[in-house]
C-alpha cells in the first residue's frame, strides 16, 4: 500500500474528501500537515484518526527555516507523494531538498490565474471557461508541468457562489482520481 502526505493551509475539504475516497482503500494517508493552527482541516483529520502535524510559520524566523522543519516531517513519514490541497506557501528552495514528487492542486485552468485569487480572477475574465489543474510542484509558483485539468462553461447567470462551488466539485473528483493514477504509475 502506498503512503501519501497531504499539506493544507485551510477548511480542508479536499482532505476530508481524500480521507473519505481514498483511505484506506486506495492508499495509506500516513499524516496530514498544516502550517496554521487554526485551520478547519485539523478537525477534519483527527475525527477520521489521521495523525496532524502543526507546524505554525508564524514561529520560524525564514522560510527556510520552515521549509527544513516541513521537510524533515514529511521525511519521518517516507511517503511515495506529497500533495498540496490548499497549502498557501511560498517555497523556498530548501523544500526542494524534499525527494519525494510532490502534487498540488490549483482552481483555474493553468497556465491561466497563477498565485493568490485565482477563483476570483478567473471568474471576473472574460474567459469562457473555469476549473482547475494539478500540477508538479516546481520551484516557480504554479508552474510545474500540469498533470491534468477539468473544465467547465461559465453560465450566463453566474455568481461567484456557483463558480466556486462547481471548481470545487471538479476538485474533488479531480484529485482523487490524479491521486490514484500517479499511484499506479499510469501519469
Ligand atoms: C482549493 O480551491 C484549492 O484549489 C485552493 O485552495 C482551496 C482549498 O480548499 N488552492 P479546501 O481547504 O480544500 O477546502
């Protein structure tokens, strides 16, 4: 069985949704790690007996010095994928230190809307098209080559609301699924 570590920064309703798709039938989710100690996942996590690691970066002095410690923990786990669900961190390159292919999973059709409010920006464009993308993680912020994207038509009378709630939905069957195709070497 292959392990994953999944990093997130907020609600966490994709690791909810990983916790529920894929573990532990598909694969081991051996720990979930968020740099806030506020974040909603935590719950989430620990009601479904995932051991979480709170690594705060409000108490490290650089980015690196956070980088080294989120390294280190997600090495004591040996995982075979690292994925990113809402993990909102810059990364320096100490965290490239890391071995292990790391995912993450971005909402809007890369290479459009990198960075910061990429659902309100995509919603605003005139583009035709919302969704999202998983892509490797590379030092340069959402530019690693994507792996796979799902899209949608912006209908005539959307709202911010049913945008957001339709690039969530392609989320969570977009990640699940990258997840286990990775796993079984098919990507
Ligand atoms: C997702 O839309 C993800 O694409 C973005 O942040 C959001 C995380 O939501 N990077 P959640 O914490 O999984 O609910």
């Amino acid at each position: 069985m292959k392990n994953i570590i999944i990093l997130f920064s907020g609600e966490g309703s994709n690791l909810l949704n990983l916790i529920r798709q894929l573990h532990p039938s598909e694969c081991h989710i051996a720990a979930a790690i968020t740099n806030r100690p506020s974040a909603g996942g935590i719950e989430k996590a620990k009601a479904h007996k995932i051991p979480v690691h709170v690594i705060d970066h409000t108490l490290y002095e650089s980015r690196e010095a956070f980088d080294e410690q989120l390294v280190q923990t997600i090495n004591s786990h040996q995982p075979d994928l690292v994925v990113m669900a809402g993990f909102m961190r810059i990364l320096s390159p100490t965290f490239f230190t890391l071995q292990t292919p790391s995912i993450n999973i971005h909402p809007s059709i890369l290479p459009l809307f990198k960075g910061a409010k990429a659902i309100e920006k995509s919603f605003q464009s005139d583009e035709e098209l919302g969704g999202a993308s998983i892509h490797w993680v590379t030092e340069e912020l959402d530019s690693g080559s994507v792996i796979t994207q799902r899209s949608f038509n912006k209908s005539i009378d959307e709202t911010l609301e049913s945008f957001t709630e339709k690039i969530h939905t392609i989320e969570h069957s977009l990640l699940p699924e990258t997840i286990i195709e990775i796993l079984n070497g098919q990507k």
